[in-house]
C-alpha cells in the first residue's frame, strides 16, 4: 500500500485533496480520502484501506499509461533542453511523484491547459480518462451561476474555484430530473458568508457547496436524492431551496 505522503501526493495531484503532503492522516486527508471514495463508488468512511489503495493506484495508472502515449515520440524541438525530462517515459507505479507531475505540466502546456499542478478534469477529458467534469464539458452550467453574491463589494466573485466534485453531482442530478437546476447560492467570500449567515468553516467558501432548487421537483424530493449520491458530504432542505455540499 501506498504510504500517507505517496497517497497524499496522489490525492493531491488528482485534485481531492486541498492540504498539505505532510505524512498526517489528519481531518482534511480523511476528507480527500472519502471525496476519492465517492467518486470510485467506494464506501465513503474516509479510511485509507486496500480497496481504496488499489483504486487510487489504478486510476494513478491510468493517468500514467495516459501520459505516455502522448509523451511518445515527442520531438526535442518543442521544448527546452531543460524541460526535456518531462517528457521521458514514465514508470507505471501508481505513484505521481515529479516525473508524472512534469509530465501532466508538459501535456497542459501544450494541450492550451493551464498548468495548476493538478490533473483536474479538463486535463483527465484531454486524456480520455476523464470522470469528474469541468465547465468546459457541462452541458448544463456555466461559471457565473456559481458567482459569490457579494456583487463585486467584498471580492471579484471567485475566491475559490467550484469543486469539479460538485459539479459533476449537480449535473447528475440535471440529468436525472431533465429540468433545470437553478443555484441561489454559490461560492461565497467570508464577508458575504456572514452576511447570508453561514457557518463559520461553511464548504461555499471553498466551492464545495451550493444551495439550488429544481422547479418541477420538491425540495424534499431533491434532497433524498442528494442523500443517496456517495460524493455528497451533507444536504438539507426547509429554507426554499436545497443545500448540497461535497467531500
């Protein structure tokens, strides 16, 4: 099994996990750990077991296998000498450590992806392993729906970006009912937090929450079927819409 950093680091690249590598399987790790879980259709108890090891190791794989195809072949003439070794052949270990994270920088730079140092979903989609999605393939949403409330007064709208996670729960859901999801409240900076009355650590400050309604769908109706998907954390209804919030 991996150890806590190399999974860490894996969660980390792969976009699940916010903290820092630093060998602590503390609270935020646990929650990187069950947002992997959720995705994976993996029971969500935020232990780092065999079965989550072995999912992780494979779609790290994956990722890898993906990198090499397209790092093959790749002519010296488009890049520097000193961006040369992002484009070796990697090692299909299961492990991101620099060379894949060289690697999935290499691909971003060239593919017009900007380099983030994670391998989020516009990247995995380039790759063909995609399974989250970006707002670039929703079909459904677009970035300024998830727009703070704040209007401009307290910060420029995005002080985080929209967990991938939780777009690809609201689109599901979309799917599900085939009528429109409407978001009330999105991302919110921590003045308007207060203001709208949020909790202290609320997950709309860090794009992991939205609150929404489906206008031909009860709120309670909605809510139950948040409650069954595995990367939804918490949901609650009775306020005119229906909060949601992710791993």
């Amino acid at each position: 099994m991996l150890n806590t950093k190399q999974f860490q680091r894996n969660l980390k690249v792969l976009g699940y996990y916010r903290g820092f590598v630093d060998g602590l399987n503390g609270v935020v790790t646990k929650e990187g750990i069950k947002a992997f879980q959720g995705v994976y259709s993996l029971e969500a108890d935020g232990i780092y077991g065999p079965k989550t090891d072995a999912k992780l190791r494979e779609v790290a794989e994956t990722l890898q296998r993906a990198l090499n195809e397209y790092l093959k072949g790749k002519p010296e003439s488009l890049s520097s000498p000193r961006e040369k070794p992002l484009y070796e052949k990697l090692v299909i270990d299961g492990i991101i450590g620099n060379k894949t994270c060289g690697a999935i920088e290499f691909f971003q730079k060239y593919t017009g992806i900007t380099p983030v140092g994670v391998a989020g979903a516009a990247t995995l989609q380039a790759l063909g392993i995609g399974k989250l999605i970006s707002f670039k393939q929703s079909k459904y949403f677009k970035q300024d729906e998830f727009r703070c409330r704040c209007k401009g007064a307290f910060c420029k709208g995005f002080p985080e970006p929209v967990s991938e996670i939780l777009l690809t729960v609201l689109e599901r859901a979309r799917e599900h009912y085939s009528d429109r999801l409407i978001i009330t409240s999105g991302l919110r900076c921590e003045k308007q937090n207060r203001r709208d009355g949020g909790i202290l650590r609320s997950r709309h400050l860090i794009g992991r929450a939205a609150d929404c309604y489906i206008p031909s769908v009860a709120d309670k109706t909605l809510c139950q079927y948040f409650k069954k998907q595995p990367e939804v954390r918490y949901t609650y209804t009775g306020f005119g819409a229906v909060h949601v919030d992710v791993y």
